[in-house]
RNA sequence: GUGGGUGUAGCUCAGUUGGUUAGAGCGACAGGUUGUGGUCCUGUAGGCCGCGGGUUCGAGUCCCGUCAUCCACCCCA
C-alpha cells in the first residue's frame, strides 16, 4: 500500500471472504445441499436477513438472545441481522397460514449472524442450511429430515465420519421423574446436563446441590447417562411412554432407511435453545474433534409462542463451517472445476475477430469459453491455457486463418483436432 | 472472559550474544529461436520486520503497551 490512510485488508472480525477457489467450494455445498432437499420433496424458501429484534428475544437464558448483532435504523427501529432463520420461517408460515397447506416441508440456505467470541468452527456470520417440516406430528418429520441430510452428508463424502446422537427432552424429562425430580426444575436441569462431558461429574453435581438438589437426587441423575440404548431406558423405567415410544420409531424409521450405522441414542444431547420440545439431535464426526455439522429437533410449541396456531414442527440446521472445515481435514474436499472447458487466444491482434467469432460459436454449444483479452505469444497463450485447468486451447495464428482450420488442443491428452472454420462458423473468411 | 504461543515478501518460514544495504523456497511476472503448455535454466518485481512507545551510539532482535491470529480452558451453534 502506497501513500494515503491505510486500510485494514482484513475483513471485520468473525466474517469471511470468499476467493473464486472457496466460493467454488461453497457452491458445491449449497448445490449439494439443495440436490439433497429437492430429492427429498422439500420446496425452497428464503426470509429477510433483517429481521424484527422483537421476534429474535425470547426468554433470557439462552445466550443467542445476548449474540445479536441489533442495530437501529434511522426511524428507530429496533432490527438485527438474524441469528438463525427459524424464527423468521416461524413468521412466514403464521402470516401465510391461510395460504398454506399442511405439513409443509420447506428448506432454505441462508447467511445468519452472531456476536460471539471466535473460535474453531465458530464465525460470527456462516450460511445455515435449514430443514423443516411443519404440520406433521409423530415421528415421520424426523426421519425424513434426518435421512435428508444424512444423504447430503453421504454425497459430500462423510458418510463414515459422521454420527448423529439422537435424544429427545420428553423422554429426559420421563426419566428426571422417575428419578423424583418435579416437572418445573426440568427446563433447567437441561442446561446444566448439557455441560456433561465439558465439565467434571463432581462440578455438575456441584451446580445440582447449589440448586436446591439433594447429593442423592444429583447422583440419580447422572445414573440416567449410563444408559445407552431405548432398551435400557424401558427396563429402567419398567413401562413405556408416549416419548419412548416416538423415539423408538424415529430410530426404526432411520434403520429401515439403512442408517442404522450413523445414528446413536445419545441422552447427553439436549441443545442450547430452549424451544425444542421432543426429539433433539447433533451430528459430530466420529471422533470428537469438530463441534456439531448439524443439529436440530422437535419445537411444536413456538409457532404459538409467536401468535399463531399451535402446530408440531420439527426443524434442522447444517452450517458451512465445521462442515467444510472437517473435508478439508479429511481430504475429501470436492475439487472446483476451472472456470472455462476452453480457452480461446490468438497470436496477432489481426485475428481478434476469428477468434471471437470461434469464442461465439462454442459458447452457443454450450460449453464455456474463455477467449484471450489480447494477443499472446504462443508460449505465454498455452502456459496460460494450462495454468486455467481447462481441458482444451485453441491458438489462432495467421495461417490458420490462411488455410481456414483451427486446432482444437486437448491438453490432458496432448491431442489436436482440427476444426474447419466454415463449419464451424458458416463463414470461411 | 482466563492462560499460553505466534506476528518478517502473495504463501511457508530463516534471521547468531543487539551491529553494515533484510534472506531462502514456493508462487507471480519477464526472458531462454516471434507457432505450442506443466519439467529445466536465467532474470525481475514484491518488505514501515503487525502497530505505538521505551532502552541503546545502534532494535527484526531487548522491555512495556496495543491489535491481530492460533491453541487450551470457559461457553455455545
């Protein structure tokens, strides 16, 4: 950088840029997202990046409500660049309700914002794909939703690498009775078993007594996490329940897909927004070394949170980043293919016109052309040529034009066809 | 938020107890017979050594601050 004030050539914390080879590999992922989602009947919407911040807050307690990115615009409006786009879907589908017909399976990718610090696999800004079905009670959402990205995790080539730890609050909070644990202390409990893993039994069991809980009632709880299977849950408990049950056939449903080896019951999964009702779920590579690829569940009671109609809702969101960041790490990154099938250059500014004319003409086949912005050498042409990853040059000099035939290389094989100019453009001059 | 590491060319990094004019590889660009590419050879460009202060005759090097970035905690998507 020259003279004048200096700029910060970094983007702003938290946010990204996009060189030509990452926007290739993020089309990629949006298409195969898409592919995955119209291949599984769900329709494309979109909503506003800017959304009303009254409809982002909810309870306090959940710290996406304190990571909004909340401005005001020039009429004092309270606004935010939306944190994630379930709550805007939640909108859409209450205002157009009348004009809809239920259940709704929708999808939409989209860019959503939050204020956080940074760490791996966190940005304050990714692009969310998101899965919902809407309308549609018993265990069916689930498992469409789930064989839905789990085939977009297979198309990308992670199938093995990924697990999808499958639990659900309902069937927590069966369990949390049965360990004598009252109903209105269950919400809370959830965010302080969600830390299992992350902090010591004994400093859970800590936060449980300073809540009020006896050391016998903390030591109930944790009993529960040794269970590993539905199986386990029903001896423990000696009956069914209208939970377990619906766990047991979001389970069969996804065997009966073939994913029985991408998924686990997993009851330390409990996620960190506190609409989720039953189902709830997180996929992590295998080893325990990304956060989430995706998570989602159950959230049936939010559409009448908001003023409309109640109505079961299950819901799914699979962000870019841990995503692209775990194929970069296995190699299974998908490569992005050159921006051109051909290039076209030409040795002489006198055959300019010849080669725009032949540019013209394969761009009308279909396929893509990248025609010289000037004269090149033959070298700095086919050097060029080759730096571009394209499969075919083809190099105008005079005596082409002279005996009316160019050449068509191929650069892979290191073969030439050569192409009559009246055939090709109808015009031999 | 806590602790630690790292900031030198577009990238990956050297740079001696403080001592002339700041180094390499890769990449880029230009040549190597004015019609043929990936190798090879030669050359060129590209640096406020993150930024600000301090110590010193002298700082890329030492000290303080600050910013950025990475890792581990914390937290969570």
């Amino acid at each position: 950088m020259k003279a004048g004030a200096s700029v910060d050539l970094a983007p702003p914390r938290g946010m990204r840029d996009f060189y030509p080879h990452q926007a290739g590999l993020r089309e990629i992922l949006f298409n195969t997202w898409s592919h995955a989602a119209r291949c599984h009947g769900f329709e494309r919407y979109d909503a506003c990046i800017v959304e009303n911040l009254s409809l982002l807050k909810r309870k306090a307690g959940e710290e996406i409500v304190d990571q909004i990115y909340a401005f005001r615009d020039k009429s004092q409006r309270e606004l935010a660049l939306r944190p994630e786009i379930t709550p805007s879907l939640a909108r859409m589908v209450c205002a157009g309700w009348n004009d809809l017909t239920f259940p709704l399976k929708w999808f939409s990718i989209g860019q959503c914002f939050r204020y956080e610090r940074m760490s791996r696999g966190r940005k304050r800004e990714h692009y969310q794909w998101n899965l919902d079905v809407i309308g549609a009670p018993g265990p069916a959402p689930e498992v469409e939703l789930l064989t839905t990205a789990l085939s977009a995790t297979e198309e990308l080539g992670l199938g093995p690498a990924i697990r999808v730890h499958i639990s659900n609050r309902e069937l927590l909070s069966d369990l949390l009775a049965y360990a004598g644990i009252p109903a209105e202390h269950h919400a809370a409990l959830f965010l302080v078993l969600d830390k299992r893993g992350k902090l010591s039994d004994d400093a859970i069991t800590d936060m449980l007594v300073d809540s009020g809980f006896t050391t016998e009632a903390a030591a109930k709880v944790f009993e529960l996490f040794e269970l590993d299977s539905l199986d386990a849950v029903r001896r423990l408990l000696g009956r069914t329940t209208a939970a377990l049950e619906h766990s047991a056939a979001v389970f069969e449903g996804l065997t009966t897909y073939g994913w029985e080896n991408r998924i686990c019951f997993d009851l330390s999964v409990v996620r960190g927004l506190n609409y989720y009702t039953g189902t709830v779920f997180e996929a992590f590579d295998v080893d325990r070394r990304f956060r989430a690829v995706f998570g989602g569940g159950r959230y049936d009671h939010l559409l009448e949170h908001i003023g409309g109609r109640p109505a079961p809702a299950v819901g799914l969101g699979f962000g870019d980043v841990v995503v692209t960041e775990i194929m970069n790490e296995i190699g299974c990154a998908p490569s992005v293919p050159a921006a051109a099938d051909t290039v076209v250059g030409y040795m002489e500014a006198d055959q300019s016109a010849i080669a725009l004319r032949v540019a013209h003409q394969f761009r009308r086949l279909e396929e893509r052309v990248d025609l010289a912005m000037g004269p090149e050498k033959a070298r700095a042409f086919f050097g060029r040529a080759n730096h571009t990853g394209a499969r075919y040059a083809i190099y105008i000099g005079p005596d082409d034009v002279k005996t009316g035939h160019i050449r068509r290389k191929d650069l892979e094989q290191r073969t030439e066809t050569t192409i009559s100019l009246r055939d090709l453009t109808g015009d031999a001059s």
